[in-house]
C-alpha cells in the first residue's frame, strides 16, 4: 500500500470522525442549553433525538406514498419538521414535570430517566420495535471523488453544513437576540432578573425546548448515516454528557472542541482496533484529562 493510499484512508477515516462529530456536536448544544444553562440532567434528551429521526422516516413515508414527485424535495421541510416536533415535545414536558424540579438536579434525573423509558416503549407500540431507515431523495445520496481514490461522501458533507448552520444560528441567538439576553440575566442572576421584569419561568420553559428541538435536528442529520431504533437516541445520551461535562458546562465553544476532539479520536482509533476498544481509549483519555482540570476545557467565569 502506498503512501497515497494511506492517505486517502486517512482523510476518509478523519471525515467518517467528522459525521460522528455534527450530530455529537448537535446533541451538545441542545444539551449545554438545558443542563449548562439550567442545571437540569435531562436523561430524555436521546429520546427527542429519536423524535427527529422518526419524523425523517415518517415525513419520506408519507411523501412517497401521497407526492412521490415531491420526494427530492420533502427532507428540508422534514428537518424543519423534526425540529418543530421536538421543540413542542420538550416544551410539554417541562410544563409538565421539569418546572416543577428545578434546584432538584438528582429529582430531574430520576424523573426523565423515566420520560426517556416511557417514550421509548411508546416508539415500540406506535412505530415498532424494528430499525428503520427514510428514503433519502438522490441529491443527498452518493459521494464527491476530489482526486483518484479519494471518496467523500455527500450526505456527510449535508450534516457538516447543518451542523455548521445551526451552531452560528445558536450563537448568535444567545448573544443577540431577546431570548438570549433574558437567558444570560437568568443565569446570571435569577432573582434580579426576576426583579426586572423577565419571565424567568417562561425564559426556562422556551430555553428547555429549543435545547430538544436541537436535539430533534440531531435525530434528522443522524438518518442520514445510520438507520432508526426505539432505543437510538439512548445510545448517543452518555456520549452526549461527555461533550458538555469535557468542553465546560457553560461553554458553547467548548461544546464544539470536545465534540471534535471526541469524535476524531473515537474514529481514527476504530481504524486501528475494534469499537469497543477505541471506545475504552476514548473515554480513558477523557477521564484523565478532566482529573488534570475537572472543571473542563473551557471553564466559564463565575463572579461569586
């Protein structure tokens, strides 16, 4: 084997990493809102992933049944979709249950472990225990060739610019918008916000939700590199906390490093070992390093 061919398999190795990282690193954000900002352990959060992909699967089913001449078309207006599904999901949720637990971090835990099993037997009873995967329409299939040997597929250079998308649309709604502003001085200071005039209890009801709706737009670029179980979005949960408890938990920036360093790592030692092994490595390597510097990559600044 040539040197080339070492390199291509690198570079494509090191893209495979990159896919891995857009929906670690959509999972992150959604959960660096919910828990770095608020402090809630929300264990239902691979579940609102899950809604998202489902939606995916239920939006191509029904455009191929009812418009098929429609199926190029119908997957931005699923993310959308997915997106809007789990936004409302998470907004129910924590009018019904978180709202009541805040300052309770274990009670948060305990209760939507709990939600995440209930709703993933409801994906059993309503949508079936089997994996599925959507029909992908044919401008998101196939691979880009930049030079002989070298493949790079399309769908992950799809979920690298939605994921790109959605982290700047994140940031900037958390430094410029009214939502984001009200966030901050919750934070901040929950009492003086309170003093001011911002809603606080609004403030975390629309923050919890759009932290699921991102999750749900992690569940729509997952469909796009794997199929679709009752128990999918459980399986990125624990991978999930890691990114938000490695990077900092108030950190958005550091969100996306520890996704990134995260994701490479897991894939290019995958190359060399078996998954189970590379995971092993992974997580040692992350392990160490939070003993070296507990409270994370990017530790944020709290005036005490």
């Amino acid at each position: 084997m040539s040197f080339s061919d070492l390199l291509n398999i690198g570079v494509m190795q090191g893209f495979a990493g990159l896919s891995l990282f857009a929906v670690l690193l959509l999972m992150g954000l959604g959960l660096a809102i919910i828990f770095g900002q608020m402090g809630v352990i929300n264990m239902a959060h691979g579940e609102f992933m899950t809604i998202g992909a489902y939606t995916i699967y239920l939006g191509s089913q029904i455009t191929e049944k009812y418009a098929p001449s429609a199926l190029p078309y119908y997957f931005p207006f699923a993310i959308l979709a997915a997106f809007g599904f789990a936004f409302i999901g998470g907004w129910i949720v924590e009018w019904a249950l978180i709202r009541h637990l805040y300052k309770r971090p274990l009670d948060t835990l305990l209760a939507t472990w709990g939600v995440s099993l209930a709703m993933q037997q409801a994906f059993r009873s309503f949508i079936g225990p089997k994996e599925v995967s959507p029909t992908l329409p044919n401008w998101i299939m196939g691979s880009w060739t930049p030079k002989e040997g070298l493949d790079i597929p399309i769908n992950g250079l799809f979920v690298l610019g939605l994921t790109a998308l959605t982290t700047c649309l994140v940031l900037i709604a958390l430094s410029k918008s009214r939502w984001g502003l009200r966030v901050r001085a919750t934070v901040s200071n929950r009492v003086m916000a309170n003093a001011i005039g911002i809603d606080t209890k609004k403030t975390d009801r629309l923050t919890f939700a759009i932290g699921c709706g991102i999750a749900g737009m992690a569940g729509a670029a997952f469909t796009t590199i794997g199929s679709t179980g009752p128990t999918s979005g459980s399986l990125y949960i624990v991978d999930s906390f890691l990114v938000v408890t490695f990077g900092g938990a108030a950190s958005l920036l550091g969100t996306v490093v520890s996704a990134f360093g995260i994701a490479q790592t897991q894939s290019i030692t995958e190359f060399f070992m078996a998954g189970s092994m590379a995971k092993v490595i992974t997580l040692s390597l992350i392990v160490l390093i939070l003993m070296i510097r507990p409270q994370g990559l990017f530790a944020s600044k709290v005036r005490r």
